[in-house]
C-alpha cells in the first residue's frame, strides 16, 4: 500500500479539488440511502398514517433532492476525475523527464526501445484505471458500504447483528462448496488428459496393438478409463448442484430469521412497519457494494505492480551523476587528456577501451581509425561523458570531466552522426536545435555556411517545410547538412563527427564535404573516419585495436610503419583509394589540408 500513498502525494497540489469531490462522493453515496428511506417514510407516514398531504410532501421531496443528487454526482465524478487524470498526467511528465534526463546512453543502447516505450505507456495506464477506475469504485462502494451499516444499526441493531452473522456463514458455504468444484473439475481435466494419453498410445501403436491381438484388452482398457471420465464428471455435477439448493437454503434461513424476528419487533410495536422494510431493503442491497469493493480491491492489487514499476523507474539512480561540487565547465580551448583510460560497459574482463593515454592540443583533427569494434565509438562517447571512465582521466583543457556538470560540458561538445535524427517539425526547427535561444539570423546564417539553403530554397515551403516522422523526407546528404548546420548553431569547442560509411552521391558528397570544413574549422575534432579523404587531412591518426591506442601518426609515417594501419588502410579504404591520389610524400600538412 505504501506505494498508493505515494501517490497520494502526488495528489496534494490538488487538494482543494480533491476534498470537494470527495464531499460530493460523500453526498452522491448518502443518497444511495434515500431509497430505503422513502419506503419507509412512505410505509409510516403515508400508508399507515394515510396521510395525503405528506405524500405530496414526499413527492416533491424526492423530486428535490433527486437534483441534489445530480449535482453531487457531477461534482463527484468531473472533480475526482479530474484529479485522478492530473496525476497520471505529473507522473507521466515525470517518468518521462527522468527517463531522457537521468538514465545514461546505456539503458537506451540493448536495441528494446520499442519495449521501454510500451512498458512506460502500459505501466501508466494500468496506473490511471487503477486511480481512476478500480480507486474511485473502491472508494464510493466503501462509502456506500459504510452508510448501509450504520443506516441499518440505527435502524435495528440487533437484527443488523442478525445479518452481519448469516451474510458470512453463507458466503462461507459458498466458498467451501465452491473449492470443491473445483477440485473435482480438476480431477475430470486429468482424467481427459489420460483419456486422450490411452487414445492416442491405441492409435500409433495399433500395429502392436493388432500383431498381439490386444484389440480386447486395449478396449477394456478404455472402456476403463470412460467409466473413471464419467464418475469424475458426475462428481462435478454433483457438488455444483448441491450448491444451488445449500446456499439457497442457507440463505433462506437468514431471511426467514430476519422477517420472523423483524416482524415480531413490529407486532410488539417496537419497530415501525416502514422501518422494518427500509431494513429489508438495506439488507438486500448490502451483498452489492460488498461485491463491487472486492472486485476493486483486486483490480487496484493487480495495479500496485505497474505502479511499483512507475515508482521503481522514478527512484532510478542515474550511472552518469554529476559531482556534489561539480562546477561548470568555463570556454574551453578544446584541449583533450586521455591519461591512461580504462572503459568497459558491463564485462570486466573486455573493456571497450584499455589503458588509452593521449594528448589532443585545441584545434587538431583526430582520426579515429581501427577495425569495427576496436572502440572508436567509445572513445567518442567517453569525451561526451555518456559514460564514465572505470579508470584513469580524461581532461578537458585542465578539467576532469567527473569534475564539471554534464550540461556545461555537453554545450561545449558537439557531435554529428551518420544517422541523423530530424525532429518531427519545420527545417528551421530542426537546426535551431542546435542553440534553441538563436536568432533567426544566426540559424540562416548557419544554414548557409552548412549548404542547407541550395536544397532549402527549392521548397515551396522553404523553412518552414515540415520534415521528420509526418513531414518530407531529406535525402541523407540533406539531413547530414542539416546535423551540421545544427552543430555550427552549437559552436562547440570540441566536435565529434562519426563519418558515413554509405557513399553519397558525388555532387551531394560534395556538399557535405564544403560544409563539414565550415563546421571544423578551428575546432579540435575527433572522427571516426570512413573518408580517405579525412585520414589525409587529420592532424593525428590514432589507430585502436581492442580498445588499446596501438600505432598514432599521420597517414604517410603510419604507412610507412607497415603496421595495423598499413593493414587497414589497404584493406578499408582500398575501393575510395582507386579513385582518388594519394598525397605526395613530401607534401606539408597546409598542402593537404
Ligand atoms: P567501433 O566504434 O570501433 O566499431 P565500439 O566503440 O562501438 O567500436 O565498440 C567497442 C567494443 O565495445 C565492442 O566490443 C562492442 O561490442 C562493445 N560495445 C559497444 N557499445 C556497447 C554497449 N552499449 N554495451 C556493451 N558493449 C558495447
């Protein structure tokens, strides 16, 4: 239960709505309890009495308070529902703030996406009948419950004594009996099953069956087993129709105890007629809230899992916590630390990344170059901090990155992918992703310097043309150009870019190049490089294997070395390589830029 007064917590902002509507359940329930009353106001005062006039009196009475009671109903059902569905509401915007927030890129990363979707969504939901639903029920029946007692102990409490003792011994009877039908419904299930085991055992093995001349035998056999078939199933019948006939019986004598005693107080005047048969009516009527409160009692148990979920989900701690004394991260000159760097996801004895030192002065281009798996990605990731370093530091300008809070670091690093993610909006949306306070000027003008506008201005729509899941479709070099001019709007001092891998057609490959150079210009880059091109231009080569920094350099001493990267080199980029020459030997790094 404790997570349901959790809960209630969430109702507290909305208390004032809640009480009203719970005085207007209050109210909506008590009238419930007019029923039993006009019986007997009408029994006492009109038809013993007869009295005409009270009868109009009563008549317009109830007609009163029937309007009363609509206003009740109304309040009751638009305010609790109405706070019900505002929780569900804050708790949704919660979970959903704490699952982009807090969990870490590796909660996101085992490929379930379409699973946590489905589990946050039917966890609610489950959530909002429980509140809204099987709550509300249990609550009113509750009430209504809770009148009906007291409504007839002030009536006649010894006759209330009378019911609240038989309503058990039958409800008791019920269940016994009903055990046993059960019990033997199970004995007639195992009896098919053997019935079918013998059946089928005939059928396959008839040639044995036929070559020992065992045809008597296995229909005795069967003949056998009908017979156990029918004494279970009649065991069945039977204890299904006694329980008619008791519970009737035992139900009946409740009934007839209660009239014999009930109408002895009326003979001997101490209990009025309408009374009495305001009580028979209340008695009646109890087994109806009593039901409904157990059937939502059981629903609201079946939903304390999806809210203990909920609540589970909520409580997470993140892997990736900013510092107690984190401090932001100031302009950086974009100077990267490895110093001796050990990273793995889960698997001690595999780590993503091994004892990884290296020193990246502000403004170098890094190619991150190693066969698939050797941890580029890591590497990447591991200077955005999504996850953090089992060992050793990683440092930006003078900074450990455990020691800045996430969101001033992540403002100075930026990244662009292959697979590039557009938003469901206008392009003009899309690339003031980038720095949501830029102005309009500033995101043309980045839209410019990244090569959008050649595509942009051949829209009817322009900007404003809707792109993502219901919007145009870009091309990947469009889209690619769009994630650069979104990175150029960021302006960070450090940029990842992961290359595409897929070869764009030449001319749009063109124009991602023109706006990648815009894009790197002065910034220290690390690139997970697919690209001939970007190998002869980088700064530095760092090749990894296994997660170990095994060769740096650039691209001709790494040649000349004739290691991994000559290996790889031969290998990865052999296809681009005819294409394209290669650099001269002697040619400065100016040249080849
Ligand atoms: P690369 O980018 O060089 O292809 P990665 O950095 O993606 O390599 O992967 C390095 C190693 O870490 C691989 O063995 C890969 O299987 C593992 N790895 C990558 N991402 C995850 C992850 N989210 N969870 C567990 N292991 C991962």
């Amino acid at each position: 239960m404790s997570s349901y007064l959790r809960l209630l917590k969430y109702a507290r902002p909305y208390t004032g709505r809640l009480l009203a509507g719970l005085l207007c359940l209050l109210g909506a329930s008590g009238s419930q309890m007019i029923l039993p009353y006009i019986i007997k106001v009408v029994t006492d005062d009109v038809l013993v009495a007869r009295d005409m006039q009270m009868l109009n009196f009563i008549s317009v009475g109830i007609l009163v308070l029937f309007i009363l009671r609509g206003f009740f109903v109304y309040g009751q059902q638009y305010l609790l529902e109405w706070v019900g569905q505002k929780v569900v509401f804050d708790l949704r915007n919660e979970l959903f703030g704490s699952m982009v927030r807090r969990r870490g890129l590796a909660y996101f990363e085992h490929g379930r996406t379409g699973g946590l979707m489905s589990y946050y969504s039917n966890d609610i939901n489950t959530l909002r009948s429980a509140i809204t639903g099987a709550g509300m029920d249990f609550v009113r029946e509750s009430v209504i419950l809770v009148y009906s007692v007291a409504y007839m102990l002030y009536l006649d409490w010894t006759l209330s004594l009378l019911v609240f003792v038989s309503g058990p011994i039958v409800a008791l009877a019920v269940r016994k009996l009903g055990r046993k039908i059960k019990r033997a419904s199970r004995q007639v299930l195992d009896q098919l099953h053997e019935f079918s085991a013998i059946l089928q055992e005939t059928i396959s093995g008839i040639r044995q069956v036929k070559s020992f001349v065992r045809e008597d035998y296995e229909l005795e056999r069967f003949e056998r087993q009908t017979t156990k078939n029918f004494r279970a199933t009649m065991k069945a019948t039977r204890a299904g129709a006694v329980l008619t006939p008791v519970v009737e019986f035992l139900a009946t004598v409740g009934v007839v105890a209660i009239i014999w005693f009930g109408s002895r107080s009326v003979v001997e005047g101490q209990l009025s007629a309408g009374d009495f048969l305001a009580f028979m009516a209340l008695s009646i009527n109890l087994s109806n809230p009593i039901k409904r409160v157990s059937r939502a009692y059981a629903k609201i148990q079946e939903a304390q899992a999806g809210c203990e979920r909920v609540f589970g989900a909520l409580d997470f701690e993140p892997e990736v916590k900013d510092a107690p004394d984190a401090v932001e991260l100031p302009p950086i000159t974009g100077r990267v630390r490895f110093d001796h760097v050990t990273f793995c996801y889960g698997h001690e004895d595999h780590p993503a990344i091994r004892d990884f030192s290296h020193l990246v002065q502000p403004g170098q281009m890094v190619a991150l170059v190693g066969p698939s798996g050797a941890g580029k990605t890591t590497l990447a990731n591991l200077v955005m901090r999504f996850y953090d370093v089992q060992s050793g530091h990683l440092y930006l300008d003078d900074f450990d990155v455990r020691a800045v809070t996430q969101k001033s670091l992540r403002e100075q690093v930026g990244i662009v992918s292959q697979e590039t993610l557009l938003f469901s909006g206008t392009i003009f949306d899309n690339i003031r992703y980038g720095r949501l306070e830029a102005t309009e000027e500033e995101v043309r003008a980045a839209a410019r310097s990244a090569h959008v506008m050649e595509f942009v201005e051949q829209f009817p729509e322009g900007f404003d043309t809707l792109v993502g899941e219901r919007g145009m479709s870009l091309s990947g070099g469009q889209r690619q150009r769009v994630a650069i001019a979104r990175a150029i709007l960021k302006d960070p001092r450090i940029l990842i870019l992961d290359e595409a891998t897929s070869a764009l057609d030449t001319e749009s490959e063109r124009l991602v190049q023109a706006a990648l150079d815009q894009l790197l210009v002065g910034r220290t880059s690390f690139v997970i490089a697919h690209r001939l091109s970007t190998i002869f231009k980088a700064d530095v080569i760092l090749v990894l294997d296994h997660g170990r920094l095994v060769e740096h350099g650039r691209h001709l001493e790494l040649l000349e070395q004739g290691g991994l990267y000559a290996r790889l080199y031969h290998t990865q980029f052999r296809d681009e390589r005819s294409s394209r020459p290669e650099p001269r030997a002697d040619a400065s790094s100016a040249e080849m830029r």
